[in-house]
C-alpha cells in the first residue's frame, strides 16, 4: 500500500455523468486508448506487481522530470490518458485498498507538471479525475463510476505513460463470427510519412488503400470503418483506442516501407512482439517516429508481458495478409518480392484488443515500387490481397 502524500490539488476535480450502452463507432471516439492478459494483460488491462516491477523502471531516470502535457481520448466502454514527460521517470500504481474500491492512482515521485489540466474529463468513465503536487511530486488519480480493468504501461521515445481503463473487455470473435473490421491508414495531416524521390506521400497511398479496401469488405457483410477517412492527423495513442471502441474483430494498420538502399523492395507484414531484430527495430522506429534503440527498449517492455492467445491470432492474420497481397499482386505485377511476416516494437498495435497487423505495401524509396504505388492497377491489387485475407481469417483457412 502506498501512503498517500500530496497536499496541494492543482488541477480538477469533476463530477461527471454516467455513459454505457454498445461500442461507440468511429464518430464517437473523442481524442485516451488501450494494451490484454499484460499484451493479453497489455491488452485488458490487469498487470501484477512484479509486472509493474520490470515495467517501471527506465534507465537514466532524472529529479525534477517535467510533465509537459496530459491528453485523453475515449469511446463508450475504452479510454487512455497519456501523460508525456521530457525525461524518463518512474512511477507507481498504488494498491486500490489505499484508495478505494475501483480507485486508481498513478504516483510520480519526482515530476513537476507544467501543463493546465482544467477542463479535462473522463466522461461516463469517472466521477473523480485530478491532479495532485505537493512536496513529493505528482499524482493521476481517477475514481470511476464502476469497476475498470486498468493497465498502466510507458512508451520510451519521447517518454509518455499512459493509463489504459475498459469498462468491460467482450471476448474476441473469432472465424465466421467476425463481424467488423478496423482499417488504420498511417500517417495523415501534417505527417506525410516516408515521401519517394518522384514525391508520393505515404499518407496518401495508405488513404487510398484503406478506401479500396473497405467497400470490398461491406460486400462481405462486415462493418467496417477507418481511423481516419480522410487527410488529417491522428496520434498513435489514439488509433488502436477507435479500434477498440468500434470494438472491432481485427485491425489492419496500412503503411508504405522505406529504406536508406534504393534497392531494398518487397511486401512485408509485421506483428507485434518482443523481438529486438535491429532491421525490424529500424522499420518500427521510423513508424513509431522515434529511434531505433526506444523501439528495442519497446520490445524488451513487452517482453514482460504474456501475449500467447492475441499474438498467435495476429500471427495468423499476417500470415494470410502475406501470402494474399503477394499473390493478387503477382497477378499484374512480376518479380514482387515477398518479405515475409516479422516482428516488431510498433507503438500503434499495443493496447489493441483485437487480432492486429500492419501491412507494409512496398517500399516507397524504391523507384520502380514508388511507380506502382502511384497506380491505381496496383493499389487495387493491394485492396484485393486485403480483403481476401480478411475473407480466408473468417473461413478459418
């Protein structure tokens, strides 16, 4: 049990209405999102104090560590605070008997929040939600209307907490009762992602996709929707939270590849894993927008975390997504080089509560891919391997 030492309340704290009912879809996820057992525990949000042990402990850990920013973002039944800092630091969960039944509290010892968190709210999620200093640091604490699965987890680069709530965690559908599909074009708004020497933009390849690709899914008789539908920005915090609060069966995050070497090409998809291969840690390092060595320190975070269950699901997913994209591009296209299925640290597949994969199109720095992505032949036979990956999950090929 921590003791509670804070005095001083800086920010707020509000009284708030009850919400529930079914998954909001995609127009009613607000901009906090989510990793069950910890990724299954990652991804339902339990984790034991050993776990918290190994995840709470950052290297180089500073005194007088800024907050720079709290955000939020929630749907009906998933919400994620995130707190981003300039420095690692660590933190703690205290024991619900010191607060609470359902209370949960985040302390960090050694911050100094800069930000103004008044206006902030947890709607239908909290009747209680502050922030508290005093002589000690800084503490999170939320009371919720009703029992919450809670995970509390870090991403390294920048260094940002985030605290994960579900108001409930339905169990995944799996072959023909999959029902709705959750699209995730990278990139967007003021972030073009990787750009190619003729000057295509990875964010508008991966748009495009994504719009192929969902009408092909509405005449299977799935609901469908996007993270994002047209050019605007959307945080990888954020992304998997609409996944989940759309409670979607699957997600599919489409991206284009890049390399320093012109000559590197080919179709390749990753999962999410514990892997610290250094090629597979470059590519999550550019998607994650951070560096090579906060994408292996990613790994090595979930590495304390068991994944069995979702990570096999995943496996599968990406799987067929190879070997069906490959194929309906060999229909047109010769010579397209299959990549195969890897592992890596992406920030935007922890906290999904669903099978999920980002599937890199091509490489975007290679000149002859670069022209393929520009057509439209192409991007519809990346559409067609989409969809009939989705298509052979769901026949349980």
């Amino acid at each position: 049990m921590i003791r509670l030492f804070f005095g001083t309340i800086v920010a707020l704290a509000l009284v708030l209405g009850c919400g529930g009912g079914e998954s909001a879809p995609l127009a009613e996820a607000k901009p906090v999102a989510s990793p069950e057992t910890a990724a299954e525990e990652a991804v339902s949000g339990r984790v034991t104090s050993d776990a918290l042990a190994n995840l709470n402990a950052p290297t180089a850990v500073k005194a007088g560590v800024q907050a720079l920013r709290i955000e939020h973002f929630q749907g009906a039944d998933h919400a994620r605070v995130v707190i981003h800092f300039n420095a690692p630091i660590q933190y703690r969960v205290s024991d619900e008997s010191a607060l609470g039944k359902g209370a949960i509290a985040v302390d960090f010892p050694r911050a100094i929040p800069t930000f103004d968190a008044r206006g902030l709210v947890l709607e239908g999620f909290a009747r209680r939600f502050s922030i508290e200093t005093g002589p000690g640091g800084m503490r999170v604490l939320i009371e919720p209307h009703s029992k919450l699965q809670q995970h509390v987890f870090h991403l390294p680069d920048p260094f940002r907490v985030v605290i994960d709530l579900a108001r409930r965690v339905s169990a995944p559908r799996t072959g023909r009762q999959l029902q709705r599909v959750m699209l995730d074009p990278g990139h967007g708004g003021h972030d073009p992602g990787a750009v190619g020497a003729a000057g295509l933009r990875e964010k508008d390849v991966a748009l495009e996709v994504a719009h192929r690709v969902a009408p092909l899914l509405s005449r299977q008789g799935l609901s469908v929707s996007l993270t994002r539908d047209d050019d605007r920005f959307v945080t990888l915090e954020e992304r998997t939270l609409r996944a989940n609060a759309f409670n979607a069966d699957l997600f599919i995050s489409i991206h284009c590849n890049a390399s320093e070497s012109r000559g590197q090409h080919g179709v390749e998809t990753y999962v999410l894993d514990t892997s610290r291969d250094s090629v597979a840690n470059l590519v999550a390092a550019r998607e994650n927008a951070s560096s090579a060595a906060a994408s292996a320190e990613l790994g090595g975070i979930l590495s304390s975390m068991r994944m069995a269950d979702q990570s096999q699901r995943s496996v599968r997913l990406a799987k067929l997504l190879q070997r069906s994209a490959v194929a309906a591009l060999g229909l047109d296209y010769a010579h397209v080089r299959d990549g195969g299925v890897k592992p890596a640290a992406f920030n935007v597949l922890v906290g999904a509560r669903m099978p999920s994969v980002l599937f890199e199109t091509s490489y975007i720095s290679n000149p002859l891919e670069e022209g393929w992505l520009a057509s439209d032949r192409y991007r519809t036979r990346l559409a067609d391997g989409i969809a009939n990956a989705v298509r052979a999950y769901r026949e349980g090929r």
